[in-house]
C-alpha cells in the first residue's frame, strides 16, 4: 500500500475510536444513559458507518482519489470537534430543559446528529481501498490492517493517556492535530498546495485554540443554565459535572443526576429504613452513594465503622474538595474499588449492607440486583444482617411494567434470604434477612433516639398505608423470572418501565428496523453475508464477554479496556495472518472461519461457566484469549473474503465493509438490550452460532459470492 494512504487509514482509524468514544459520553449527558440508549447511538453509528461504505461504491470512479482523501481527512478531522459543541449548544433549543428524551427522540436525534462524521468515515475507508497504486492487489486487506490497528492506538490513547488528563474538547484536538497533519502531507504530495495549506493553518489554530481559551467551560456552561458549573472533568467512567444553585450542590455524571446536597428524603430514607432494624449495628457497608451525606447519616446510630465502597475515584476526590464533611469522620472508611468484587473479596462480616445504587437500567448496574450478587452479600452479612437497596419510585399506582420489575426483584431475594420486607416510601426499599425484619420504623428510630428530619412519624404514616402496602403485596405476588448473572432480565424490565414513560413509537422503529435488515439480506449473497455474520458475532459475543468480565471479576475499568484492546488488535493480527491463497480456494476457507465462529460461539457459554470459581487472574487471562480467539477469527474473514469473486477493488471493498458494519449494528443493538436480558447468554451464542453455521453451508453450496 502507498506509506501515505496507509498513514491516512491509520489516522482515521485513530480518530474513528476516539470520536466514538468521546461522542457517546457526551450523547449520554443529552440521552437517558441506560443500554437501549446506548444499543440505539452504537447501533446508528454502526448503521450510518455501513451507510457511507456503500455509497463508496461510487468512489471507484473518482479520478484522483488521494487528493479526495486528503480533503475528506479535513473535515473528519474538525467534524467530532464541532459535533461536541453543536451538541451542547443546541440540546436545550430542540429539546426542553430538563426533557427526559424518549426513544424516538433518541433515534432521530442521534441519527441526524451522528450521520456526518460517519458518512464520511465509511465512504473514506473505501475510497482508501481504490487509492493505492492502480487499486493494488490485497488493497483491501491492506486498508482493513491499517485501520484496525489505529483504532487499537486510539483506544489505548483515550481509555490510559487522554480521558484521564484532558476534556473531551481537547481530547479530540489530539487525533484532529494528527489526522490535519496526514492531510497536509498527502496534499503536498498530490500537489494540492492550497489544501496543504488550509490543513495546516487549522492545525495551528486548534494548538491556538487550546491553548487561548477554554471553550469546554464555555459550552458545558450552555448545558446548565441557571447554575454555576463549579466543576467539570472525566473520569475512565464517565463526564463528570458539578454545579451549584441556590446554595445547593448537584452532581452529575453522563447526563443523569447523581445527588443533590439538600435531598434530605433520599439520604434519610436510604439510611434509617435498613438501619431501623438493626439500631445496635457496628459494622456497615455502604456500596456507593457515601458523599451524598449517607455515610455520615448512619454514624448517627454509633456504628463502629461505616466501609464505603466507590467506583469512580473522581467522584472521592469531587466529594472531598466540595463535601468535606462527607467523609471527614474517622470512622468512615472509603475503598475505591467495585463493589461487587469489594463483596466477592471481602473477608469481614457486616451487620448491615446497603446497596445506594441507581435502578439497573445498564447490565453494569444490574450485577448489584442478581441471585449470584445477593448470594455474596448474605456470605459477608452477621447471621441475622440485613441488606437493603431500593428499586424505581412509586406515586400511588403500580404499572405492569412497575409491578413485573418488583416481582423479578422479590423472587430473586427471596432464593436467597427468609424474609423481605418492601417500603413504598419516595422509592420502593427492599430490605431482607435471615432474622427478623419490623414494619414499625417510626417507632425503633425513636427509640434508638437518632434524629430525622423527614423520616418520622409523620411522614412514615403518609407512606405506610394499607392501601400502599397492599399495592406492594400485590405486585410481587405475581410469579417472575428470577435476575442472574447470565440471564439479566432485571435491567430488560427497567427498560420497558422506562419507555412506557412516553409514547413512544418502539413497535413502528422496530419494523423500520426489521424492514432495512431483511431488505439488505434479501439482496446479499454468499460472501457478503458471511461478513455480515461474522460483523454481527463480533459486537454480540463482545458483549457477551465484557459481561462475563464483569460478572466474574467486577468492573475493573483498566482490565475491561484491556479486553476492548485485545480485541482490536486481534482483528489486526487476524487480517495480518490471513493466508494469500488463490481466490478459488478462498471459499472454503471463508466457510471453514464461519466454522470456527459458530463453534467458538457453541462451547463459549459452557467456558464462561466454568470459571466462576477460578482464580481472578485465571479467569482474566482466559477471558483475554477467548476475545483474541474470536477477534482473530473475524479479523481472517475480511481479507480472505476479499480474495472471493473477480469484481474491482472498490466495489468489492464496498460491499464488504457495508455488510460487516450492518451485522456489528444488529449485534449491537440485539445482543445487549434484547438478547441477553430475555433469553440469556446461552440462547444468545447459539443463535451466533446458527448465523455462522448458515453462512458456512452457504458458502460450501457453491453460490455465487462478491
């Protein structure tokens, strides 16, 4: 491949992984941040990145590709910059504030928004395939090595170097730098001095930029009006803004309120209902939620020590500069790690476990409401301790969406402990035990003489009324599936509880959906659909195993870029070590990678299983080589393929790479939100499994293929 055009796919690669990065965090702070959110923006980035490799179809008849490419790395290197900002600017003009956004608006809105960049990204990985010298054989596979493998240096810069350092704004400087300077080389070199010219002075105004003024601040600020944003940065776990209004501090991550200082109910009620029941405790865990003023709240009972376990250090570190109340008593002891892993480890035992966690609407959150999770706590809990945590809020009205999700909930509790006892107050609170649980709150707070200032008599007498209570006998009466690890039904139900929040059109987009995928498979033959389901295996069992990595060994950010990074480079290794037969042979070959998805798909949920009980390092390191063993796979597919048919390089490569960025885009969308929380990790590999398997017998029939 020509150095230049290589050095171009590169640094679009770079660019590509960073700005989807970046740009799904900053969709988050717009958009509810639960996985059909997420399903939805991935899934049209993916479709929109198919869209534009098919209409590169036509690049093929482009006289001077390499100057084409030159000008077209331009606009993708200042079109994420100007997305962040429009983002900002404009989300308060099309939506309300404060408008929650529904799944339409979440479709369209991502859709329109994100077309540009990814347009264009796709179209340009396929010009890139006709711009080496006379569309040179094994262009195809050349381009695919190149970008796979910025995409690995992307990932590894944004998730270890720049997140960490920098906001997203100047983050996304650090690729558009890289990606102007390739497009003023390439120009220089086609002779196109103007274009090199125009590269270079945006170039050296982005470092002007950067370093003259803070447009960050300015355009966050945009987000919030009426506040005063005291505070904004990024963490691996996501955008982090604090701000202040009428001497009350709120905290926000990715969007979505965290706390807010002066929520007295939600402090109280998370507190005295678990503590209520055990007033003489002398060890508590508190998992999540401790700067909010919960952790200080229980030393209100004389506890001896209160462990409270964080994720995210920037929320510590915030909490401290801003609250340093907080955390400022000795006896509140704080741990920076997963919870869950925080539980899996632990080796002390608690009198009483409060999970301070949002609803599960993510398959991350929904690991803190499984049978496994529930098995652990009562393994660290005192023989008649009791755990708690609350689940969606009630306002005198159980929905059937509301009373399935307390019903999944209740079972699932109940398989591990003797008794429940569920509290209609603000929010729906789930306490349980092995010992003896009391309905008479109001009464054993007075008597453990804590002082409450909403949680009293009073206010329990609003909340506990027959009428409520029966509301909650009623709606967990009901049989349920039971919420576990590998089958988390849990955060499906939230889903569903969320959309029934609007009227939203799920059943017209799904047919939309249903409609383009069988419309395009309609039209693909043998080869392409083979891409199409390998594209499809990749984004499901990815996800499937970053679940399992997180299941298995807590949400260990640095550890689950890891695995994200294997699996790039994988792809690369995989396309690096594609063997150069002759096109006749590819065929078989094609069929025989097929194969060894769909039984790499087949075996993977018995491995999974399996490991439950290794070694943490074990259970890493076979995780890790699984993700190579089916990055690799896929990464062979994509250049053998491309041997396969006699048609022009770049029809060829436009076809390939639509079809492959179709399939990622089902398996993005299917596996995470639909999938796994229905029908369980098992169901969801063998369908991966039946898809490559079809494909295979396909290729082996001997039909037609590019």
């Amino acid at each position: 491949m020509n150095r230049r055009v290589g050095l171009a796919v590169g640094a679009l690669g770079v660019m590509a992984v960073m700005a989807q990065l970046a740009l799904m965090r900053e969709m988050l702070c717009v958009f509810s941040g639960n996985e059909l959110a997420l399903g939805i923006i991935l899934g049209n980035w993916l479709l929109l990145t198919g869209l534009g490799s098919w209409l590169g179809r036509t690049a093929g008849r482009v006289r001077h590709p390499q100057r084409v490419l030159a000008l077209l790395l331009v606009f993708i290197a200042v079109l994420p910059l100007a997305q962040v900002f429009t983002l900002r600017e404009l989300r308060n003009v099309i939506f309300l504030r404060g408008e929650a956004i529904g799944v339409s608006g979440t479709v369209i809105a991502s859709f329109l928004w994100l077309a540009p960049f990814c347009i264009l990204s796709g179209y340009t990985l396929t010009l890139a395939c006709g711009a080496t010298a006379a569309g040179e054989p094994g262009a195809i596979r050349r381009v695919y090595v190149a970008d796979s493998a910025g995409g690995v240096l992307g990932g590894v810069l944004f998730t270890y170097v720049l997140v960490p350092r920098l906001d997203h704004l100047a983050l996304l400087s650090v690729p558009a730098f890289a990606c102007l300077l390739v497009a003023a080389g390439l120009a220089w070199a086609e002779r196109q001095y103007w274009l090199a010219a125009a590269a270079g002075i945006l170039a050296a105004g982005l470092v002007a930029a950067w370093m003259a003024m803070d447009v960050d601040a300015r355009s966050t600020a945009r987000l919030y009006p009426g506040q005063r944003v005291v505070f904004r940065g990024n963490s691996p776990y996501g955008k982090l803004v604090v701000t202040e209004s009428a001497g009350q501090m709120n905290f926000i991550e990715n969007g979505v309120p965290v706390f807010a200082t002066h929520n007295i109910e939600e402090t109280e009620e998370t507190v005295h209902y678990a503590m209520a029941q055990r007033p003489h405790a002398r060890r508590v865990l508190l998992i999540a939620g401790g700067v909010s003023g919960t952790a200080r709240e229980i030393l209100q009972y004389g506890v001896a020590e209160v462990t409270y376990v964080e994720l995210d250090p920037l929320i510590i570190t915030v909490g401290r500069r801003f609250l340093p109340d907080s955390l400022a008593d000795q006896r509140i002891r704080v741990v920076n790690t997963d919870g869950r892993q925080f539980v899996k480890g632990a080796t002390e035992t608690f009198d009483v476990v409060i999970v301070d966690m949002p609803p599960p609407s993510t398959s991350q959150i929904n690991r803190f409401f499984t049978s496994e999770f529930f098995d652990e706590v009562k393994r660290v809990l005192a023989p008649d301790g009791v755990l708690a945590f609350s689940l969606g809020h009630y306002e005198n009205f159980v929905s059937p969406e509301l009373a399935r999700l307390l019903a999944s909930a209740s079972a699932t509790l109940q398989r591990t402990f003797r008794h429940e006892l569920i509290i209609p107050g603000g929010r729906i609170f789930f306490l349980a035990s092995d010992g003896e649980l009391y309905a008479d709150i109001a009464r054993r707070i007075e008597e453990s003489g804590v002082s409450t200032r909403l949680v009293n008599r009073h206010y329990l007498s609003a909340m506990l009324t027959p009428d409520r209570l029966a509301d909650m006998q009623r709606a967990t009466a009901a049989p349920a599936k039971l919420n576990t690890d590998f089958n988390p039904v849990l955060y499906y139900y939230r889903l569903v509880q969320w959309m029934s929040q609007f009227r939203a059109r799920t059943g017209l987009w799904a047919a939309i959906l249903a409609a383009g995928f069988v419309a395009f498979l309609l039209r693909t033959q043998a080869v392409p659909f083979a891409i199409f389901a390998s594209g499809y295996a990749a984004s499901a069992l990815e996800v499937v195993l970053l679940l399992a990595f997180q299941v298995l060994c807590g949400s260990l950010y640095r550890q689950v870029g890891v695995i994200i990074t294997v699996f790039m480079a994988g792809l690369a290794v995989g396309a690096v070590a594609a063997s150069p037969d002759r096109a006749d042979a590819s065929r078989a070959e094609l069929a025989g990678l097929a194969m060894g998805i769909a039984v790499l798909a087949l075996v993977l949920p018995v491995g999974l299983k399996s490991l439950g009980h290794a070694p943490v390092p074990v259970i890493q390191a076979t995780i890790a080589l699984l993700t190579l063993v089916l990055a690799c796979l896929v990464g062979m597919q994509f250049p053998v393929a491309a041997r396969a048919g006699a048609s022009g390089v770049v029809g060829k490569a436009s076809r390939l790479y639509t079809a492959d960025f179709v399939g990622a885009c089902l398996g993005a969308l299917l596996a995470s939100t639909l999938l796994i929380p229905l029908l369980g990790v098992a169901v969801t590999c063998w369908l991966v499994a039946g898809l490559n398997g079809v494909s295979a017998l396909w290729l082996l029939a001997g039909r037609r293929g590019t």
